[in-house]
C-alpha cells in the first residue's frame, strides 16, 4: 500500500510495541517515534530496522508532540502518501484494517478519518480492563470524535496544522473538532481495527487514568468550551457535582444533622442504580458499570483540581502515566 505511511507512538512499552510493530504491513512506510523510554524499545525499534524519530526530552511528553513529529518524518521518507494511519504502541493493527479504511476514504472524499472498532485484549484480566473494552465500542456512523488509533487523509491533516503539540491529554478529541469545523467528515466504520492492552490490574492505575480524563475535560473547556460545540462543558461540570461539590454538601449535611445527614449519601446509590438501568448487558454487567461511572467523577475531579492548580501557578503542564 504505497500510499499509505504508519506512525507508531510508545513510551516504556516493552513487548507490546514488538506485537504493534509486527503487525503493520510491511508494504507501508512506518515511523515509530519513541518518547524516552528507558526499556529498550527505541534501541529494538533501531534493530529491526524501522525508521526512528525521538522526541526531545527537555521539552516534555505528549502523544500529540510525539504523533506531528512522526507525521513530519513520515512525509520525509515518504512524500507521496496520501492516508496515515497512527497507532498506539500498546496496540496491534488487525490485517484487515488499513486496506478496509483506505477503500472507505477512497469512495468517500468527504472523510477525514476513518477509525474502527478498538478490543480490548484481555478484557477478562480485570474489571478495570473489561471497562476499556466497553469504552471502546462506540457507535457506528458518522462520529464527532476518534481516539489514539486512527486513519488520516493526509491533506485533511495538514490543512488543519496536525495534532496541538502542548495538550497533555484530549488531543485527539480536539483535533476532531477542528476537522469538523473544516469541513470534514469523522467516520467510525463496522470493522475491527486494533487490539488493545491496557494492562490496568490495580485500583491506583484505574485511578489515574480517571484522573487524565478530569484533566482532559478542563483542556477542552478551556480551548473549546464557549464554542457551539461547548466541548466537555457537561463532562467538567458532571465531575464537579458528584465528585466535588455534593460530597462537600453531604458532609455539612452530617454535621449539622447528625446521623439523619447520612441518608444524603444516598444519593451516590440511587444514581449508581439509574446509570445501571441505562446500561446493556447481563445484571450484574450494568451494576458494575453503573457504580464505577459514579465512581469515577471523584478522579475525574481530582483531574478538574489539578489543572485550576497547574493554571494557577503556571505549572508546566505534563502527562499522567497510568501504567
């Protein structure tokens, strides 16, 4: 597929960057771009021959700083390419994907992006894996949004300047936005497109992954949020209220009430159970999701918290590494 070119991004990932790297067609041109890692994968990437770029260290981490400079590299050693597609170091493209992806954009002109179905490897591993695969399905058609693993038009891309370099978290649901306002079309196709490990075993790795979506949200409140699109307006304020300011109000019910102040908290099952009414699966499946989606507005506000405190004191901002 020569006009197709693969950036491969990945930190720290071991073995699973040698599954991603394996399973990209060996008849495109792929970059991996390496961010610091310190496992030998950059020096393994180096030995099998694929073509390196690395980011600067004294600068920073970001997926989207690390997925512009493998573009750039990529037009370098391929200048022809008209579709790029990017995948996540912890990720294996599944064989069928890109010439499923190429086909769509080719008879659609319209699309930007083509993106499929990413699974989830070892859903059954934990509970915490198991809610990735979930996250992952999204609905077929037309979509306001992709994630990490996708298929670009090239041209779509560079009209709109790739990826904001400094955007520890949400990069990708920023960069859709500003296709959409371009003009372009986002696609989710019914085709499965990468297996992913997310590796999450323990509550803290749970934890902290929520606390980059409660960072992300904040980011796109501030870029895009008094925009039509009031970009994670509702998400931000959503983790505010249950995470923030109604345990506050429970626990000056507490004590002021004393232990009547209580039944306030019940709030949290009631609203754990109206979630899992909403959800598909087996019983047990959607009181599982009901009570971690009400769980996860506490990290998620942490994530709120500590973007007003990098703000406030000019922080620099960095990522949160879950794993």
């Amino acid at each position: 597929m020569p006009e197709l070119g693969i950036v491969a991004i990945g930190r720290n990932e071991g073995d699973r960057l040698k599954q991603c790297i394996a399973s990209l067609p060996a008849d495109a041109a792929i970059v991996y771009v390496d961010s610091g890692s310190n496992d030998g994968s950059l020096q393994w990437a180096q030995a099998a021959g694929i073509d390196v770029a690395s980011l600067d260290i004294q600068i920073g981490f970001t997926a989207a700083r690390a997925r512009n400079l493998g573009f750039r590299h990529l037009l370098k050693v391929a200048p022809d390419i008209q579709y790029v597609q990017f995948v996540d170091g912890d990720c294996e493209l599944i064989d069928s994907w890109p010439r499923a992806a190429i086909s769509y954009l080719e008879c659609h002109p319209e699309a930007a992006a083509a993106f499929g179905r990413r699974h989830e490897r070892f859903p059954d591993r934990s509970i915490y894996n198991w809610l990735c695969d979930l996250e992952w399905n999204t609905p077929i058609g037309e979509a306001t949004a992709f994630g990490g693993d996708v298929m670009l038009r090239v041209s779509a891309l560079q009209m709109v300047d790739g990826y904001r370099d400094e955007l520890v978290a949400g990069e990708d649901p920023e960069l859709s936005i500003r296709l959409r306002r371009a003009g372009w079309k986002l696609i989710r196709l019914d085709a499965s497109m990468t297996l992913h490990d997310a590796a999450i075993f323990r509550f803290a790795q749970w934890w902290r992954r929520n606390v980059r979506s409660g960072y992300a949200f904040a980011l796109g409140v501030e870029l895009h949020g008094s925009t039509p699109e009031r970009h994670w307006v509702w998400e931000s304020r959503r983790a505010w209220l249950w995470g923030f300011w109604l345990p506050i109000f429970c626990v000056a019910a507490n004590v002021y009430l004393g232990a009547a102040g209580l039944l306030v908290w019940l709030v949290y099952p009631f609203q754990s159970v109206r979630l899992a009414l909403r959800a598909n699966g087996s019983l047990p499946d959607r009181f599982a999701i009901g009570f971690f989606q009400i769980l996860s507005r506490f990290p998620e506000s942490w994530g709120q918290i500590k973007y007003l405190f990098d703000r406030s004191f000019r922080r620099q901002r960095t990522i949160i590494e879950y794993k």
